[in-house]
C-alpha cells in the first residue's frame, strides 16, 4: 500500500509540474478549456463570465454597461448601424434611449 500512497503523492506533485504546461502547449483549445471549467465546476458559458468580472471588473462594467445602452435603444440603434454599414460611411442617427428601470 506504501507503493500506491507515494505514487499519488508523486502524481500530485508532477501534473501540475508538467501537465498544465502540456495542455496549455496543445495546439487545439477543448482540452484546455474543459479543464478551465472543471478547474471552476460551472459551465463554460458561465465560466467565462466569472472569468471576466473577476478579472477586469472596471472592464466587466463597462462592458454591461454597453449592454443596457444597446437594449434601451433596440431597433434604431441597429437600423443605424446597418445605414452606416449599407453607406460604409458614418451616419448621423436619432436614437431615442429608454430609461433604466
């Protein structure tokens, strides 16, 4: 039974040692992904999220912070958005903006 204590104690020790640096050297991003979201047991979706808030919480606002402004505006945004696109040249858009509730 010494045997198997000391080679999981060895394992414990080497995967992170090696192992990360492996995975993360892989070429294709799944493996290193799903073991990011196991790292954090949540969804991928909802990993990544935490991810970001965490990370750059001023960006993170700022980020939700467009979000609201996108939705208060909805479709005259996007139909100005698709006129300066369609003219590939900047328009001068009237937006009516919904206040927060």
């Amino acid at each position: 039974m010494r045997g198997l204590h000391d080679g999981v104690a060895v394992g414990l020790i080497l995967f992170p040692l090696l192992g990360f640096p492996l995975v993360r050297a892989l070429p294709f991003t799944t493996w290193r992904d799903s073991l990011a979201t196991a790292a954090l047991g949540e969804e991928p979706w909802r990993a990544g999220l935490g991810l970001m808030e965490r990370g750059s919480p001023g960006e993170w606002n700022a980020l939700m912070e467009g979000l609201r402004w996108v939705a208060a505006a909805g479709d005259e945004l996007k139909g100005c958005y698709e006129a300066a696109k369609k003219a590939g040249k900047e328009q001068r858009c009237s937006i009516t903006m919904k206040p927060p509730r």
